[in-house]
C-alpha cells in the first residue's frame, strides 16, 4: 500500500487507540472504527501550535472573533471563489447550533423544515427539540448510484403546510455530492416561489475533491442569496479535523441577518481555541489541507480497486467532495442494517444507513480519512463479515 504523506502521520493503530475522542471509545478495542466523521491523520502543525501557545499563557476565557472573519474570507476567496464581508462572518459552537439557533429565529414553533435524504442524521432530531418538523425531499438517484437533488421533490415538499425553511447540506453528507450551479438556483427559484427561508450547511466545502466545482451558496447572482433569512454556516472542524475544538462560523447575507446572529451571541459562543485553531487553519493550515485532498482523492480510487476485489456487489459512487464513501449494501442480503452485521461479524464499525433517513435502509457509511493501509483492513473486515453471514 502507498505511504501516508507525512504530513498527516502515520495512521498507526497502535497510536489511534491512545485517543480518547468518541471514536476510539465507543466501540471495544478489537472493532476498527470507521463510523463517525473523523480522521484519523495527525493535526496540522499551526493549529497545534495556536492551541498550545494559547495554554502557555493561560489563555482560555471566552472567545473573541478576532481575526477569524478576514482569515475565513481570505481562504474563501482563493479556494472557493467566494469572498465574504468578514464583518458577517460570526462564530458559533458548531455548524448544528448555529443552524437549529437561526432556524428557531426565522421560523414560527410548528414550521416544517426541508431536508434531502438520506441526510445526516443529526438533522432527524435536532430540530425536533425546537418544536420544529422535518419534511423529505428525497434525493433522486441514478443507475450509476449518483444523486441529484429532484426538483418535483423540492416543489412537493415546499408544497406542503406549515413548509417554512429548506435547510440544504451542500456538499452533501453522506453521498459526497457537490450540487452543480444549475441546481442551486433551482433551490433557490423554488424557495423563492414558496416564500422558505434557506440555510445551507457548507461545512465540507473545504473538502472538495479534484475534478468538482463548489459553489458558495451565496455566490449566486440570485436575489434569495442577498436575502435577509439566508444564511450559510460552515467551520475548519471537518477540513482540520478539530471538531473537538467547537468553533463553526455562520455567514449571514445581510447586515439584518447579521444583526440576527449579534443579538445571539450568548446562545452562540464558540470555544475561544476553536477560533485560535480554526484562524491558524485558514491562514496557515493549506499545506496540510492539500496533503488531506490528495490522500482522500488516492482513498476514493483506492476503495474502488478494494471493493471490486472483495465486495463486488456493494454500489459505490466515489464522492465528489470530503471523506465520507456510501455504501449500497443491499445486494449482499445483510438487511436493512448492514453496518450492524459489519460490526457484528467483521468487527468494524460503520455509520448504519437507515440513520440517515428511510432511503438509507441496506446502506452504510464508511470513513475513508485513514491510511490506504487501514482502509483496506476496513474492507478486508467486512468482506469476510459478509461471508459468516452467508453461511
């Protein structure tokens, strides 16, 4: 297998299991973990360097913004061609919080809220607590497994009472899609037309693979992007693997929205070494982001070889952006959960697919943001996980 660059570690399995994330303790030491979304590469050099000066100092109160809005704006306008008013850039604790804050602030108790499924599971209940409900537009999905989002989907969900706000996850976990110009305007011809408030959750758009296009939301030349109820939330937690860090940033398209997101700012404080560490990716952190698009754009091939090799009846179309792969299951016959017999028979465990909606049902997802060494381990396990179940 081809060496892990050096600037993302070694991936050794001896050292992950020093760690103590969520990842490493919610499964026994024998299960390879694969489910959540974290990487296991080491972190980049000078988010490890301003999270420890910041504790030499004794420098852990509330957090400022500081630079944090120009940082994010400087980064944005060279990768993603986009360049924001950092004065409407504001921390939040994470992307979830911003969204579920926001929400609570635009839409009456009893609003329906429109989603894509299948769609990170988080969207399933969140919004539940706030008196809010979800609404599906299902994705539309192809021969080739590729998804698209479905216009008559779109329109019948925004159709339907009560439809307040679409809540669009660009690019899109888990099917690793980057939704086309064509199709954002669509969304926001649709939203438009119904009156919905958009919030879009951009939170993999650093993690866009050779070959795809990202479009900022509110890049568009469209009127729903100057609106006042339009906000775009993303963060450096899923670029820089420092979720653990809690520091998301929430865009706002005005400066009514931005007022929105000030008067907030007590339900929204982010951790001050998020800011620190997220300020020092976007600023200091490209080397290592390239040295990540490079080995997941190696992954993504790679799983293709694996899985022709040992799991040919598993459906896999290579994400178009971050490290998330989705797996169609459903010829193997390990019902609708197949994670679990991954788990169970293989002991390595997967995100289950019917968290993530209905249309998840014989699906999985698999982390592929790990050495080509592991993520074969990964495939080698369920391979033969399959083969006890067939017995």
């Amino acid at each position: 297998m081809p060496e892990v660059d050096p600037l993302l570690g070694t991936c050794s399995l001896d050292e992950l299991r020093r760690r103590k994330s969520v990842k490493w303790r919610n499964f026994p030491p024998d299960v390879l973990p694969s489910f959540v979304a974290e990487m296991d590469f080491d972190l980049a050099a000078p988010v490890t360097a301003a999270v420890t000066a910041a504790l030499a100092l004794g420098d852990c109160g509330y957090a400022h913004p500081g630079q944090l809005g120009a940082a994010f704006a400087q980064f944005s306008a060279d990768r993603l061609g986009w360049a924001p008013d950092p004065a409407r850039v504001y921390p939040v604790p994470d992307v979830m919080t911003g969204l579920a804050e926001v929400i609570q602030a635009v839409t009456p108790p009893g609003s329906g809220i429109v989603v894509n499924p299948p769609v990170y599971p988080p969207f399933r209940f969140r919004f539940g607590f706030y008196g809010r409900r979800l609404i599906d537009a299902p994705l539309a999905r192809g021969a080739d497994g590729r998804y698209a989002l479905d216009p008559d989907a779109v329109e019948a969900a925004l159709s339907q009472p009560g439809a307040a706000a679409y809540l669009l996850c660009s690019p899109h976990n888990p099917t690793g899609n980057v939704w086309s110009r064509a199709e954002l305007e669509m969304v926001a011809q649709a939203c438009q037309r119904h009156g919905a408030v958009l919030v879009v959750d951009e939170i993999h758009a650093p993690l866009v693979l050779p070959g795809a296009r990202f479009v900022p939301f509110l890049a568009l030349d469209h009127e729903l992007a100057r609106a006042d109820t339009t906000f775009t939330f993303t963060s450096a937690t899923k670029g820089w693997n420092i979720a653990g860090l809690k520091c998301g940033l929430a865009v706002a398209a005005t400066p009514a929205g931005a007022r929105l997101l000030e008067q907030r700012w007590e339900a929204l404080l982010a951790s001050h070494l998020g800011v620190l560490a997220s300020v020092a990716a976007f600023t200091e952190g490209l080397p290592w982001l390239d040295a990540v698009l490079g080995q997941l754009d190696q992954n993504r091939v790679l799983l293709t070889a694996l899985l022709d090799e040992h799991l040919p009846g598993v459906g896999y179309a290579p994400p178009q952006a971050s490290f998330l792969a989705w797996l169609d299951c459903r010829a193997l016959g390990l019902g609708d959960d197949p994670a679990a017999v991954f788990r169970d028979k293989g002991r390595v465990a997967l995100g289950p697919g019917p968290d993530f909606g209905a249309q998840g049902h014989g699906f999985a997802r698999l982390n592929m943001g790990t050495s080509p060494d592991l993520l074969a381990e990964a495939v080698a396990r369920m391979a033969a996980a399959a083969r006890e179940f067939a017995r």
